[in-house]
C-alpha cells in the first residue's frame, strides 16, 4: 500500500476502470427503464431498492464498507488509517417520472469508480472516503427534494422528514422502511452525518459547457430557490344552472394567481418560474372545479430578489383568489449558494494534471451540494449533456466525458482524504 507520502507518486487517474463504470451506467438505468429509453426511479421505489443492492454488491466486491441511516442515504466506505471525518463523494440515483439515465447517477457511478481506482493504485488515505447516493434529491414523490443530504447535513431532523407523505399516503419513514428492511447486513449511522469535504459530479443540464465545447465544469455556485404548494379551495356546482355570480370557481381562481405571479416575477428578467404539477378536484368536465392544488418553483441566483418574491409572491395568490380561499405552503428556501475556493482549484488542478480544459459555470439546477456546502467545503464538477436536455428520456452525456469525470474524482479525493 502506497502511503500517504508516496501519494504524491500514485496516479489513481489511471486506474479508472472505464468499461466497468459505462456498464454499471447501463446496469442502473434498467431499474425503473422506460421504453422511450428513459427512467422512472421515484426515491424509495422498488426500481431505487433494487439500484441501491447493485451499488451495495458492487462496492462490497470493491472491498468498500456499505452503510446506511434513518432515512436510506447509502454511503460505500473505503477506509482512512487516520480516526477522522470522511471525505465525501456522490450524487443521487432517484429520478423524476420522465428522467434521463445520467442525472445523479453519473456522479454516484463516477464516484465508486474514482474510489476503486484509489484503492487499485494501491492507496491508503488518511482520511476515509465515503460514496455516497443521497436519498430523494428530485422532490418528485416526496417533497421537498434533497431530504437525504439535507438531513446528514443538520438542516432538517429525521423526525421532520419521516411523516412527510406521498400522493398515494405513504410516508417517508414507511417507504425508508421497506428500503431498509430489502438491504442485506448494511449497518445503520445516526444523523446527522461529519464530513471534512463533499464533491458531487454531475451532467450540467446546461448548455455552457457544449457550447464552449470545454468537457469539464468548475462548479462555482447553485442559483437559490423558492418552492410552494398551494391549495385554492372554491364550491363544486353544476356548469350549467350556477350562475356566473354564485359561482366559487377554484380552477379559474388558480389561474389568475398563476397569471398574477408569473407576471411579478418578471420584475427580475433571470427569475425562473415553473408550475409543474396542477390538480383539479373534482376533475369532472361539467362540475365547476372546487379545488385546484398546484406547485409553484422559483428560481433566482440573487437573494435579495428572491427575498422580495418570498413576500410578494403569498401576498398575490391571496389578492387573486376571489372568493375561494387559498392555503399557500412554502416547503423550500435555499439561497444561492458559492462553492469553496480551495476545492474548486484541486479540481481545477486534477483537471489540468489530466490535460483536460475546464471552465468555471454556475449551476442553475438544485444539487445535493447545496446542503452539504452549509457544514462543509463542497464543490461540483460538471460534464455536458447533449443541448443541455434533462429531466426528460433523451437526456444525454458522452462516455468519454463520464470517464474523464472520474478521473478528476480520483485524483481530487486522493488529495482530499490526504489532507
Ligand atoms: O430541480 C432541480 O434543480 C434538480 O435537478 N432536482
Ligand atoms: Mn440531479
Ligand atoms: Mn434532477
């Protein structure tokens, strides 16, 4: 075994196993596969439960330690001579209904394969490197997203998180249950978790780095985020007895707040505003609707701007509900948010030791690493994804990019867990 002196020689680099990573890419994506060539691996499914025993059997067969907590994080351990915190390293394997194979999944697979080629090139870290796949990062079953890592990270207490319930009435301890009852022998830590560092690669879901034809991003932030679940309640009636002025209608109601707000967050031209998921109740085509229940995600990288739409944005939906009533529940508010300086040159430099052009990018989608960079230093590598398609089935990253990306990961941890 290499010590940590003779660490400087060792290039675990050269000791990513290329085919292996692209095959076990392949492997995962056929847990919850699609036939439009997609995934739909909603966090703590059957399709993430039977990912999940891949990863365990195949760290295991890498000599790596599985272990797990309260709420399903998975965490493949290599271990450090030195008693100290872990350095961490992964992504997420949960995906939305219509996703794409590569987001989350290319970190926690490039993650495993750069810590294998550490232990191949017959390294000893001093600290233990941890792989880690984060329990329910996309929010498309339970929400809010990023539970996992937001948890490890002291954020949010287990007991927060397990009574929240999905669309069908589960809740997350259930389903964690069924996840953690499936895992053969893999011990249980408490939350929250100790890191001494956190890096997440991960497709960009951009178009930056494809445009500058540049293979690797420098992550230098995440744009903040405020997230919404409203419920307009109005009176069911018949579509065509109830006249204009009796009428209590949900439906319409919800449109106008939806009108109204998307129009204030024009205020800021780079302000994102999405309504992704819309409910009608009862859904019925000549009853007036009585209800309408619908999300609200905004996006925005300067605080003060998101600051002024936390306050506008309840005032509105109130201003426009007429006579319904409107419930307006925020379930998420993450500023933006800076990547540590010091590890983004180690990456910078991995990459530069590898030939490799990078470039700096901000992230405009939510990671994992938003959590993390709260308790400690944390930073992202991005790769392109072809016109920078996600959340969608044709979403698509090149190999030689996945195989660079884990290069870059062995050679940052081997620096990181010696530090
Ligand atoms: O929504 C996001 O930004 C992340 O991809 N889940
Ligand atoms: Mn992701
Ligand atoms: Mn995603």
């Amino acid at each position: 075994m290499t010590t940590a002196t003779a660490l400087a020689t060792a290039d675990p680099a050269g000791h990513v196993d290329a085919g292996r990573l692209l095959a076990r890419l392949d492997a995962l994506a056929r847990h919850g596969a699609r036939a439009d060539g997609g995934v739909d691996r909603p966090a703590l499914g059957a399709a993430e439960i039977a990912a999940r025993a891949d990863l365990v059997a195949w760290g295991r067969a890498s000599g790596l330690t599985p272990y797990t907590d309260g709420l399903a994080n998975l965490f493949l351990r290599l271990p450090g001579f030195a008693d100290a915190a872990p350095v961490l390293v992964g992504s997420h394997i949960d995906s939305q209904p219509t996703g794409g194979r590569f987001d989350g999944t290319v970190g926690v697979l490039a993650a495993l394969a750069a810590v294998e080629a550490i232990r191949a090139a017959g390294i000893r870290p001093k600290r233990p490197i941890e792989v880690v796949a984060w329990m329910n990062e996309e929010a498309c079953r339970f929400a809010p997203g990023m539970m996992g890592s937001e948890a490890y990270a002291g954020l949010k207490t287990v007991d927060q998180i397990l009574p929240i319930k999905d669309a069908a009435g589960t809740t997350v301890g259930e389903a964690a249950a069924a996840v953690l009852a499936a895992d053969r022998d893999v011990p249980l830590r408490p939350l929250p978790g100790r890191a001494h560092a956190f890096v997440e690669a991960h497709i960009e879901q951009g178009t930056v780095l494809e445009a500058a034809g540049v293979p690797l991003g420098i992550v230098t932030g995440i744009q903040g985020t405020r997230r919404y679940r409203i419920r307009v309640t109005g009176e069911a009636a018949h579509a065509g007895t109830t006249a204009r002025s009796d009428r209590r209608d949900a439906l319409m109601a919800a449109m106008r707040m939806i009108a109204a707000v998307e129009d204030l967050t024009r205020e800021a031209a780079d302000t994102l505003f999405t309504v992704g998921l819309f409910e009608v109740k009862p859904n019925a085509p000549s009853v007036i609707p009585a209800e309408a229940f619908f999300s609200i995600d905004v996006r925005q990288a300067d605080d003060a701007v998101l600051d002024r739409l936390g306050t506008a944005i309840p005032e509105t939906l109130a201003a426009h509900a007429g006579p319904c009533s409107v419930d307006v529940r925020e379930i998420a508010h993450a500023p933006s948010v800076a990547f540590d300086e010091g590890l983004r040159c180690t990456l910078s430099k991995a990459a530069a030791a590898l030939g490799a052009p990078a470039m700096d990018v901000f992230s405009a989608a939510g990671h994992d690493a938003r959590s993390l960079a709260r308790v400690c230093p944390t930073a992202m590598l991005f790769i392109p994804c072809r016109g920078g398609v996600s959340h969608h089935p044709s979403e698509h990253a090149e190999a030689e990019h996945i195989v660079l990306a884990a290069r870059v990961l062995a050679t940052t941890l081997a620096r990181l867990a010696d530090g």
